[in-house]
C-alpha cells in the first residue's frame, strides 16, 4: 500500500503549517492511516486488544469535528487493510455529526 520511501523523499521540501491555513479547503484524508494510527494508541498495552467502548470511533469523530471547527471540508479515502472498519466508522461518525447538527440548531433559535 502507498508508494515506497515517498516520505524520505518528500522530506527536503516539507514544512510544517497550522491547521488554520487550510480553512476553506478540501482536505484528503486517508480513512486506513487514521486509522491504524488510532488503533495502535487505543491498545491495551498489557493484552494488546482493543480498549472498551469504541475509542477509535471517538477519536476519528474527534478528528473529523476538528477538522469542520476549522471551515475544512474532509473527504474521507477508503483504502488499504481497514476498508470495512472505516467504513463502518465513518457512518457512525456521520450519523454523531448530523445529531450534533440538530442539537446545535435547536439551541441557535
């Protein structure tokens, strides 16, 4: 999956920038590096299963309503070994954010 060394090659002209600078943007995310990297940090680090109730969906919600604070429009990217899981997520995640939609709604009026 990906393309070989493609970091180290990329590294002599990447830069850092705040999440700020990408607010009116569409933004590719790829769904199988978040994650990998969430479940990794949601391991038990004595059994290394999965934590109870579902962390990594928190997470990727939690990264997905980062994103929307900042006015950045994600596009999520299924690919690689977590298709199915992401999947699953992200509907999750979609269903968190239209109820998060009509909470903040209700309040506004």
């Amino acid at each position: 999956m990906g393309v070989k060394n493609l970091w180290r090659l990329l590294l002599p002209t990447a830069h850092r920038i705040s999440i700020e600078t990408l607010s009116h943007q569409t933004l590719a995310i790829d769904a199988s590096i978040w994650m990998t990297q969430i479940s990794k940090a949601c391991r038990d680090p004595e059994t290394g299963k999965l934590l109870p109730n579902k962390p990594h969906v928190r997470i990727f919600l939690i990264r997905l309503m980062r994103l929307l604070f900042h006015d950045i429009r994600p596009v999520v990217v299924f690919d690689g070994t977590y298709y199915i899981i992401c999947l699953v997520v992200c509907y999750v995640c979609v269903d968190m954010l239209n109820v998060l939609q009509c909470i903040n709604i209700s309040h506004t009026h």
